[in-house]
C-alpha cells in the first residue's frame, strides 16, 4: 500500500501519464472498494483516487460514506469528494449529516465551508434545523461569521449568535446542577465523550485547551461558569489564532508552535495544520475562545452534574 510520504510526492508531481497511471487507479480503486484491506490501506488508496479525479470516483466515493465502513474510510471519501466543486456533494453530504460520527462530521463541515455554493446550502441547512448548530465546530462556525461574503456573514450571525442575557439564563438554569446527586463514573464518560478531543485529564486527551487537572481546585460554580461562557475566560497560551493565507483561504486553531519558516496551530481532535510563514497575508487572535459556547446540546443538566463530581472528586 502507499504510505504518507508517497501520497505526498504523488500530490505534489500528480499521477503519471499513460498506463502507469491509470494501472495505479485500478489498483486504488480495488483496495478501496475491498473491505478485507486495512482500513488505513483504503483510505490511502482513497487519496490516490481524489488525486485522479474525485468526479471520476464520486459514485464509489459516496457509497464508501456509509455507517458500515470504518471511520477512516469515510473521512478519506468526504474529503475526496470535497475536491468537487458546487452543490451536489454539498446536497449529498447534508442528506448524511445525522448518520455522520464526529470525525466524518468534521470533514464534512470542512467540504461545506470551503466553497461558496456549498455554504449556502450549509446555512439553509442551519436555518431549517436538519443541521444542529452544535454540530459545527468551533473553526467552522468561525468561518462562517468571517466569510468573505458580507450576506454569508449576515445570515451566520443571525443564526448562531445568541441574543444578549441568552447564555446567562442557560447558565441559570444549570447551576441547578450543581446540587444534583452525582455520578463520578458517568462523569468520566461524558469527559471521554465531550471535552477529551480538546482537554486532557489525568494523561487522557488531547492538548488543544488547557489541563483540566490544573482547574480541580476552582469551585464548582466558576468551573461550571468557565464550561457554559468560554469566553468570558480564555486561558493565556490558549487563545484561537486566524491565519489567513495569501491565496484567501483561513486557518483557525490554537498556537501549538513556531520556527522561522512555519506556524503550527492546533485544532479539535489532535488535527495539526502546518502554514509556511511565505503564505501568510496576516494573522491575528480571535476575541473568542475556542471552546464551543452551545455546550448545552450535548450535556444535560445532569451530565454537567456528573462531568463536575468527575473533575473535582480528587481534590
């Protein structure tokens, strides 16, 4: 099978002309479709047939975007798929939001912001509900509110942006929770479940936001403050960065690193994204956290109870 390195040089020199080339896409295309073959040995082959032409593959592509096939088949399809311009993938994509683990969601949010038409299916998809805001991320809920399109933006803004004393009431109505009887163990899970892809906890996780073994010691009410308006306190070293790059196109994480040619910025789920110093425009610091500010449609009252006894019984 190709590994990475491969992969890359082909994306770079793309495929060879002739039978080489296109004796490589039968054989991506077997492995691809063969459910016998690792699961990262399809997805690579996957790649090699968005390099030949994701409109060639579409109809193998979608059928490989299906809750039978392992997580990193269907990842590897959506984003070939996304090498698609306009409306088709973007309607295809929608029909399967709800069928989609948060991985496969997270690159189709990808595809959907990426491309005009796509977004504005997206945004019609937000106004009829069939696509929960809480679906979106953090980044792509900010590419929508920065779109270059001030209608995009408009529309964004009406549509995920609270009204002024909302997120107080929510706030409110959970600190009920902090009275709760709770489950420490049921706790753990919803952490797993919820904040792990950003945060780690006693060596589980990941390093997008901070340490939650450094907050144990605040009281329950300020953490259950931090967790419901993440923006009111946004920890030093944390903040979520913009980049815009020289050919328009944004990057949105948290500073993970720098060195003379590159800036390293990490998003949600471990992703790492690499942008050379050289296709930087500008970059600047967003006045909002990165963690998601509707956590409530993910964690109930009782969650939050049992998420806190988690993160403090240790105290």
């Amino acid at each position: 099978a190709l590994r990475r390195p491969a992969l890359e040089l082909l994306g770079l020199a793309g495929l060879p002309p002739g039978p080489p080339g296109r004796g490589l896409v039968q054989r991506a295309t077997a492995r691809a479709a063969d459910p016998a073959q690792d699961p990262a040995t399809r997805a690579d082959a996957i790649d090699v047939l968005a390099l030949a032409g994701a409109d060639q593959q579409s109809a193998l592509l979608q059928r490989l975007v299906d809750p039978q096939e392992p997580e990193p088949v269907q990842v590897a399809a959506v984003k070939a798929l996304a090498r698609s311009r306009g409306e088709p993938v973007g309607a295809f994509l929608l029909g399967r939001w709800r069928s989609f683990t948060p991985a496969v969601r997270n690159e189709a949010a990808e595809a959907m912001v990426n491309d005009p038409d796509r977004t504005r299916l997206l945004l019609g998809a937000l106004k009829d509900g069939s696509v929960p805001a809480w679906t979106l991320d953090f980044w792509h809920k900010r590419d929508l509110l920065m779109n270059k399109d001030a209608a995009v933006r408009t529309e964004a803004h009406a549509l995920l942006e609270e009204k002024a004393g909302a997120r107080e009431q929510v706030l409110k109505r959970y600190e009920a929770a902090l009275d709760r009887p709770a489950d420490a163990a049921h706790g753990e899970q919803v952490f797993r479940a919820v904040c792990a892809k950003c945060h780690r906890f006693r060596g589980a996780g990941a390093d997008v936001g901070p340490d939650l073994g450094t907050v144990t010691n605040r009281p329950a009410s300020l953490l259950l403050k931090d967790v419901l308006l993440p923006s009111l306190s946004i920890a030093q070293g944390y903040e979520a960065y913009v980049v815009e790059r020289v050919s328009g196109e944004t990057e949105q994480g948290v500073l993970a690193g720098q060195t003379p040619t590159t800036i390293v910025l990490h998003r949600e789920g471990g992703q790492e994204v690499a942008v050379p110093r050289a296709d930087v425009r500008r970059m600047y610091v967003s006045q909002l956290s990165a963690m998601p500010a509707d956590l409530e449609q993910q964690v109930s009252e009782q969650d939050m109870a049992d998420l806190l006894q988690f993160l403090t019984r240790a105290r």
